[in-house]
C-alpha cells in the first residue's frame, strides 16, 4: 500500500544520510521534495503541515546543529514524526473479560466478514478459545457466509436467536459464556454507504453487548473518503480502533496515514493479501520504518515465527548439522518462503536492499513453485540420491511436472550448490557463522530470535 511512498520517501531519506553538513535551505527543499511525496500519496493536506511542522521545528534545534551526521538525525526525527501520525504507540486489543466482545463494523464490500477470520486465525495462535457470529438482521447470505468461513477455520459459529440485531448479539454472547469462550468476534451489518438506519443499529447492538473494542474495518482503495467514514462511524460508536485491508493493492496509502491523526482512531490491524494469514498487527514505529525504506527486522522474525514449522525447522537443524539436506527439504525450505510472503515479501522488510518497486512487482515465485513441482515429480529415491537421475530419468520428472529438462538441470545445480553450502555449516565454524547471521538481525545479542531452532 505504501509502495509508491516508500519509494520517494526512502530516496529522500537516502540523500539525508550521506550529507555532513544540511543548511536551512537545504532543509527547507527536502521538506518541499516530502510534501509533493505525501500530497501524490493521497495523505489529507493537515496531516501534511502537521507531520512537516514538526520535522522542520525539531531538525532546526540544537539536536541537529550539534550532531555530527545532521542527515541520520534529521531520518530519525522523520521517523518519529511519522510513527506518532501513524498513531504513536502500537496498541494491543483489550481481552480482559471473558467473553471478551470485538465488535466489527464498516460498510459492504470493505471485508468485514473475511477480516473476522482473519483476525481469529490469529487469536487462536495466541491460545485464545476464539467464536464467530454475524448479526446482520436482513440479510441471511452474510450470516451463512460467515457460518462457512468459520468451519473453514475450524472455529465455533454461534447463532444468536432474535429478531432485531441487538437481540442477536445479547444472545450470541450469552452462548459463548457459556460455552467459555475468551473472544467472541461479532461481524455487524454493512451498507452500500453511511445512512442513519445503519448507525442506529450498530449503536443499539454496542450499547447491548459492551464491546470490549469496536474496530471499524476499512478499504484502504477508497482513498480520502475513508476519513469521512471513519469520522462517522466514530460519532456513532466511540471506536477503539480501525482495520485496514486490502492494503497489498497499487494504491496510494496515503489515507492510512491520515486516519490516525485526523480521527484520533487508531489503526491496529493491516490485511495484507486475500489469504487467511495475510494479516498483521500496526505497529507504528516498525512501520515508519517500512515507509523510510528502513525494513523491519522484528517483522520479519514474526513472520517467520508464525509460518515456520517448529517440528519440521528442528528436523532441519538436525540434517544440516549432519550435513544430509537432501532434494525433499530444499522443496519443502521453498515452500516456507512462500508461505512468509516469497521472496520480495521477505526483502522488503530487510534493511538496507534497495530494489526498485518495479523490480519488487514483477518478483513473483513461480519459479519456486516450479522447483517444488520437479521434486515432488521424482521417486523416493531420486529426492534422497539426486546422482541416480539419469537421462531418461530426467525426461520422466520434466514431464511429470509440466517443465523442461533445462529447467530441471538448473534446479538441480542451484540444489547442489545450496548443499554445498549446508555442509560448510557442519561443526565449529558454521556455529560461528550462525552467530555471525543472528548478531547482523537487529542486534540481538548474537543468538537466534525466539521460535528459531538452535544449530
């Protein structure tokens, strides 16, 4: 979503850190370079002055005259501008009552009912006993929907009894008392736009249930018009928070950045694709830093947290150690990437690389899938003894996985060196280099993050 932002703000920011000495002029035509950036961005034109104001006050105090790298100083105070727009501090949800309710509004098509899957998914693997239920009184196809979405989740689905939505909630809500469950994620009706009718009912529902947070999910495509949205669903419901999704498409992002601020409704989660993963916690800090092309390193290792197999990642601790890391977990350490985001995920969030955005785009992993496909077109044997693939071999697996025999020798060589390189890391000295790697994520101490098995 930030995309088109990151780019020109982390080439600001690139001409920053190399400079020894910045003058007010110079200043003053970075500031100039930012606004045209946040204005094309689509970020509301007070949020702008806000956000520069203060970089401008602050980069002229002492702090910078006395710094001896002025253009690092003056990144750091662009961050911290930026994080308190995005919302300062990042907020974890309120779960303290059992059930604790999570109240989803918004308008039709923003994706509320896909976004309480979401966000359940991810309360479940925080150990939390997590229900769905949808309370939209006139239309029966959003309750079954959500009803499907919940079985494939794996996740109870409550049916409140009653006839308005209000009697729906307070019904839905006994039952998952009852039943003990920690959260109960309640998915309110929608609207094609904001009308009375609709405010009034999600108010009666709030006031029925006392939510313990009331998110308002919010699609990141509708531009400006999102604060208009935001700023009436806040009169009606005293949010607690907002969701935005769609925000893996080309769009300009700048209303995310002006919600916060201009609302005082902060963002607390970001969809990030149409999977059911692809969802994450706003952190405002972590992604001031994105936006800066700085990276995220503590995102990164979330993620990995989160999508690598603690089993599977042990038993390839213990084969790279003996040095036997064969074809079918070259396949299988493909198959993790992608689950992480593929390969441009993954390098958007490491500081320092500097692809172009174009470059990003067009960085898809069907290659990946391909290689993935060889292997698991080959025998048993052949994952185990890459050496028996012969000629005629090669022409069964190339035909079996619908690619060429090209394609599957250079497969095979990328394994081969990749082997090469999991052997290096066998005893003494790959410990070393392990150690090398871990020290260079974020400065952490020199040991592997949490949830990363130990060599």
């Amino acid at each position: 979503m930030f995309s088109r932002l990151t780019e020109k703000l982390g080439g600001i920011a690139d001409k920053l850190r190399g400079a020894a000495r910045i003058s007010e002029a110079d200043l003053d035509a970075t500031l100039r370079e930012m606004r045209m950036a946040l204005l094309e961005a689509d970020v509301a034109l007070p949020v702008v002055r806000h956000l520069l104001d203060k970089v401008r006050q602050r980069a002229l105090g002492a702090e910078v005259a006395r710094s001896l790298q002025p253009g690092q100083v003056i990144i750091k105070i662009l961050h911290d501008a930026l994080a308190d727009v995005l919302g300062g501090q990042r907020r974890d949800l309120d779960l303290s009552r059992i059930p604790s309710v999570i109240l989803l509004c918004g308008l039709q098509g923003a994706g509320k009912t896909t976004t309480a899957g979401k966000l359940a998914r991810q309360l479940i693997g925080q150990g939390r006993k997590v229900a769905l239920t949808s309370v939209d009184a006139t239309r029966p196809a959003a309750r079954e929907q959500l009803q499907v979405l919940a079985g494939q989740v794996d996740l109870p689905y409550l049916a409140g009894d009653g006839a308005t939505a209000a009697q729906m909630a307070t019904a839905a809500v006994r039952m998952a008392g009852q039943a003990g469950h920690h959260v109960l994620i309640l998915d309110t009706a929608g609207r094609q736009v904001v009308d009375d009718e609709l405010m009034a009912e999600i108010r009666e529902v709030g006031e029925a249930v006392g939510a313990s947070e009331r998110l308002l999910v919010l699609d990141s495509m509708t531009g400006q018009t999102a604060l208009t949205i935001a700023e009436q669903f806040h009169a009606s419901l005293d949010l607690t928070g907002c969701i935005l999704t769609k925000t893996d498409a080309d769009v300009r992002g700048g209303a995310g950045l002006s919600v916060a601020h201009s609302t005082g409704v902060a963002v607390r989660y970001v969809g990030t694709g149409e999977k059911i993963d692809a969802f994450e916690a706003f952190d405002p800090q972590r992604f001031a830093g994105r936006i800066l092309g700085q990276g995220d390193v503590v995102g990164l290792v979330e993620k990995i947290q989160s999508h690598v197999d603690q089993d599977k990642a042990e038993k390839l601790a213990a084969k790279v150690k003996k040095g036997s890391f064969d074809l079918m977990d070259f396949a299988e350490h493909l198959g993790q990437m992608q689950n992480m985001g593929g390969m441009a995920g993954m390098l958007k969030m490491l500081p320092g690389v500097k692809l172009p955005q174009e470059a990003m785009a067009q960085m898809d992993d069907k290659p990946m899938k391909r290689m993935q496909a060889m292997v698991y077109s080959m025998t048993w044997k052949e994952r185990r003894y890459p050496k028996l693939i012969n000629g005629s071999r090669k022409k069964r697996i190339a035909a079996g996985s619908g690619t060429s025999i090209q394609e599957l020798n250079k497969m095979l060589k990328q394994f081969t060196q990749m082997q090469k390189m999991m052997k290096k890391m066998k005893g003494s000295k790959g410990k070393r280099m392990i150690a090398q790697m871990a020290g260079k994520l974020g400065g952490m101490g020199g040991g592997m993050p949490p949830g990363v098995p130990k060599f």
